[in-house]
C-alpha cells in the first residue's frame, strides 16, 4: 500500500471540546468553572502547539446552533468566557501571524461579543502565518442552508449549483478532526467538508487535553492511509 501522507500534509486540525460540564461535575466545581477551564486555560495552550508544529489551520468548535436550548445563566457565562478568550488570543495572534475568523451565525451573539467577533476578525485580517477558525453559534445544516441562500443570491439557479460552488462558501475541509470526552460522533460539525476527514476521538474530556494529547493525534493521523476514494 501506499501512504499518501507525504502528498497530503496535515495542513488543518479541527477539535470538538466536549465534556467540560462533566469534567466540572467529577472536580466537584460548577459548570461555568468548566467552560473557563476549557477555553480560557486549556484552548490557547493547544492553539500554541499546533502554531508551534507549523499547522497552517486549526478550527475550534466553541458555541454549536443547538447550544442556545441552555439555561440563560450558563450561555452568559459562555458569552463572557468566549469573549475573553477572543481577547486573550490578539497577543498570540500577533506573535504567530495568525488571521482570527469566525465561522456561524452573528445575527444572534450578544452585542459585547459580537464587538469583540469584529475587533478580532478585523484587527487580524493582514496576518498570513495561520489561521484560525472559531466556530461560534456553529451548524453544519445551518452553514449549507446560508451557503446555498448566499449562492442564490447572487444570482445562482438552484438547479444550476455545482458541488465545488457550494464547497466554496466554506472554509477548506479539516484533515483531522479531534472529537474528546469518548463521543464517537461529529454532531453535525462540517457534514460536507468532513467527508474525508481522519476522525480521532479520545475519551478525555477537554479540559484535560493536554499538549501532548495533540501530539499524540498527530502521530496518529501521520500513519493513516488516506487514499480520497482511490
């Protein structure tokens, strides 16, 4: 067999970060102290070591479309907490050239947030050393369906659309996808861009996703056999 690696690099990595409300239940803490784990501690230091191995792309799927059925007390603290983690990445952004965009909805994001969504995508927009996606008030049928009405109304038939003009609307596929917490699902995460993803799942939950767990990944998705259908 031929490994086709080699003619495939690992140019983008796309993380799931599920379990933060368990992590917090087995430490004995609330649900907000997980979510502050996860993303203002835990996600930058990941972030680093993709940088630092010279991932071109990395998305993170912060906020999913479905996430809004939550208590209200537990989407402001989410809020807050993405806020801040928007904020604390400029710096690193900064040392590593990296372009900040989000990926969903922004029609529905609190005004504080969605200033923040704005200063960063805008601040960081000239940076061409990596890229950065933060899927927030992100679904995959959600995405399609605002694709296909963009596409529409450009003056595209319905009946005239491609695969490759509905493909472009998206940010490229991932080539791996790390789902944590033992879910062995994507939870409608890019259902077309992840056709030919590799899917790695790990049974630990994010907040104690460490760096060398990605790295682990990594080596993983380097011994795959991706052969695209062929």
């Amino acid at each position: 067999m031929t490994n086709n690696i080699s003619t495939k690099p690992l140019k983008h990595i796309a993380i799931i970060p599920d379990g933060n409300r368990r992590w917090a239940k087995n430490q004995g803490l609330s649900p907000q102290e997980g979510h502050r784990k996860a993303f203002i501690e835990v996600a930058p230091s990941l972030l680093k070591t993709l940088w630092d191995k010279e991932i071109y792309a990395a998305t993170l799927w912060l906020f999913s479309t479905e996430n809004w059925k939550r208590s209200d007390s537990e989407v402001d603290n989410l809020m807050d907490v993405f806020s801040q983690f928007l904020s604390n990445l400029l710096p690193l952004s900064g040392k590593y050239s990296v372009q900040l965009r989000h990926l969903g909805r922004k029609d529905r994001l609190p005004e504080n947030l969605l200033s923040m969504v704005e200063e960063v995508e805008h601040s960081t927009k000239g940076m061409t050393g990596h890229i950065f996606n933060f899927a927030l008030d992100y679904g995959g049928e959600d995405e399609i369906i605002r694709a296909v009405r963009r596409l529409v109304e450009k003056g595209v038939k319905p009946e005239e659309i491609e695969p490759h003009q509905l493909m472009d609307q998206f940010c490229p596929p991932p080539d791996l996808i790390i789902r944590t917490s033992g879910e062995c699902r994507l939870s409608g995460f890019m259902p077309l861009q992840s056709c030919y993803s590799e899917l790695y799942f790990t049974n630990t939950f994010f907040p104690d996703l460490t760096p060398a767990d990605i790295e682990e990944a990594i080596h993983w998705f380097q011994n795959r056999e991706r052969r695209f259908g062929k």
